[in-house]
C-alpha cells in the first residue's frame, strides 16, 4: 500500500472510531474540546494526505492552493483533484469518498439508534 492510501485509511479509522466516542463524551465538560482537537487532526491529516498525494503523482503545486488545502479543504481538495488528476479520475475519487461518507454517516445512526433504545 502506498503512503496516500495509508494516510487515508488513517483519516478514516479516526473518524470511524470518533464517532462512538461522540456518545460517551457528549456529557463531559471537554466535549467541545475534544470536537475541536478532532478536527485540527483531521485537518492536519488531510493536508499531509495532499502533500504525499502531490508527490506521488510528481506535481509542484502552488502556495496558493497549499494554504487553500489547509485552510479550506472541502473546497480546495476537489479544486486540487480535477486540476491534476482529471475529470475521470475527480469523479471516481468523489464517488469513493461520497460513498465512504455515507457509510459513516449511516454507522453514526445506528450508534446513536443504538445508544437511544438502550436509555430508554
């Protein structure tokens, strides 16, 4: 497996594994710091997922869109895709990513389906 596919199985199983934790800590008083130290990993996360993305396929990219990525990544990412990978390659990779987000938002409902019955 090549280091792109490593960072994004990473990206994945945190935010899989997240999502449980979001029921048992949603009581505590660090909760809203604990969402906030999730998604500056996240985003740190996905950034180096860029980078070594960018290196794999040999592209030098712009200041411009590595600050954008870092910032603003929903909106950069796709910007990043369709520009150095192509249109085909930009839609499969959305349709993976559309699909993987499904999935967890449907993980997310059970558990909190789950958590609910259980309490009653």
């Amino acid at each position: 497996m090549n280091h792109s596919a490593i960072l994004m199985v990473i990206i994945w199983a945190l935010w899989f594994l997240s999502t449980p934790f979001d029921y048992f800590l949603d009581e505590l008083p660090f909760y809203t710091t604990y969402n906030y130290t999730l998604a500056f990993i996240s985003t740190l996360l996905v950034f180096a997922w860029y980078l070594v993305d960018t290196k794999g396929i040999g592209v030098q990219s712009s200041k411009k869109l590595n600050i954008g990525v870092l910032l603003i990544p929903i909106i950069f990412i796709p910007y990043y895709l369709v520009k150095y990978k192509g249109w085909k390659r930009s839609v499969i990779s959305f349709s993976k990513f559309a699909g993987l987000l499904a999935l967890l938002i449907a993980y997310s409902e059970l558990i909190n389906y789950y958590y609910s019955y259980e309490a009653q």
